[in-house]
C-alpha cells in the first residue's frame, strides 16, 4: 500500500547525514552511524542513492529513473515508494518539505 505522504508533491528526500557509503563492485555499501545498521544497495538501489545527492520528490526520481531503465510509471513510483518508505525507516534517506 502507498504512504500517502510519500506522494505529496512538497515532500522531498534527500540522503541523511548520518549514512556514510562506499561503492563496492558496483553496489552501494551504506553505514547508519546513529543506528549502526550497515545495507548493500543492489544496482537499482545505488542508482537511487545516486540520485539522493541532492532533495528530490518522488517525481523527480521517477523520471530520472524511466529515463534510465525500461520502467512504466505506475511500477516506478510503486516500487521507490517502498524502497523510500524503507530507507526512511532505516534512516539511511529523510524526508523533507520544502
């Protein structure tokens, strides 16, 4: 189910300060310093946390994503909904209003 919240327009994410990460073969190896829980990003996630570089909302991701791999719309939002509402869980990504 979507988290209604993910979807707002004014809601943005951005990586936490708290997450130091490292590429490793091509994945993402993230630490959450704060919780000390440690994550492997497989390739689609990394590409995800690339994109974090910056605030993005969920549109933005979306279509950078699209862009990038052979995804419909309604798949990529379900699905970096989910992975957001994870990484916002493992405070490794906040979310923000802006």
């Amino acid at each position: 189910m979507t988290d209604l919240k993910h979807n707002s327009p004014l809601t943005k994410f951005r990586r936490c300060p708290n997450a130091v990460f490292t590429e490793l073969d091509g994945q993402t190896a993230l630490f959450q310093s704060e919780t000390c829980d440690y994550l492997v990003l497989n390739k689609t996630g990394s590409a995800i946390w690339e994109l974090l570089d910056t605030k993005k909302s969920l549109k933005e991701l979306c279509k950078q994503l699209i862009d990038k791999y052979e995804i419909d719309l309604e798949t990529c939002t379900r699905e970096i909904t989910e992975w957001m509402k994870t990484a916002v869980e493992k405070k490794v990504v906040l979310r923000v209003t802006s």
